[in-house]
C-alpha cells in the first residue's frame, strides 16, 4: 500500500541522487556536506523549538512561524553566508 509506496519512492530518489551527484562531482568537483552543517545545526535547533511547542499546546500554526523565526535567526547567529547573498540579490 502506501507505506510500501513510501519506500520504493525514497529508495529511487536516493539512487537517483546519487547518481547525479557522481555524474556531476565527475565533471566539475564540489562539496555539499560541509557547506551544509550550518543549515543541520539552526535545523536541530527548529526541530527543539518546534517539540518544545507542541508539548506545551501552541496551535499549530502560531508553532510553523515561531519555529520559522527561530530557524532564521539561528542562521543569523551561525553567521550562514547564504544570507549575505541574498541581502545582495534583494538590494539590485
């Protein structure tokens, strides 16, 4: 059923992404990990907020924006280059 659907759907996704990024790394190298640590950490950080949340019984879209908000800021505070960027972009 849909739980074996689930699983045939992640397991080509994977395969899929691994191949491409072999094909790519082929052609010009590049790391993903490294430049995702950052974005594990303010993630982890969200995940904490968003269970502290829920167990004291915020609504649940009140907990989807303070949870963003705290994902942003963390981002902010872990110095993510990304945000450099795109203050660049929405300035032109």
């Amino acid at each position: 059923g849909a739980v074996g659907s689930a699983v045939a759907t992640l397991a080509s996704t994977t395969a899929i992404t691994v191949i491409t990024l072999k094909k790519l790394k082929a052609i010009s190298y590049f790391e993903i990990m490294p430049k995702l640590k950052i974005a594990f950490i303010a993630t982890f950080i969200m995940a904490l907020m968003t269970l502290i949340l829920k167990q004291i019984g915020v609504n649940f879209l009140i907990n989807v924006g303070m949870s963003s908000i705290v994902y942003f800021f963390a981002l902010v505070l872990l110095k993510e280059p990304i945000l450099k960027e795109i203050k660049v972009f929405m300035n032109k």
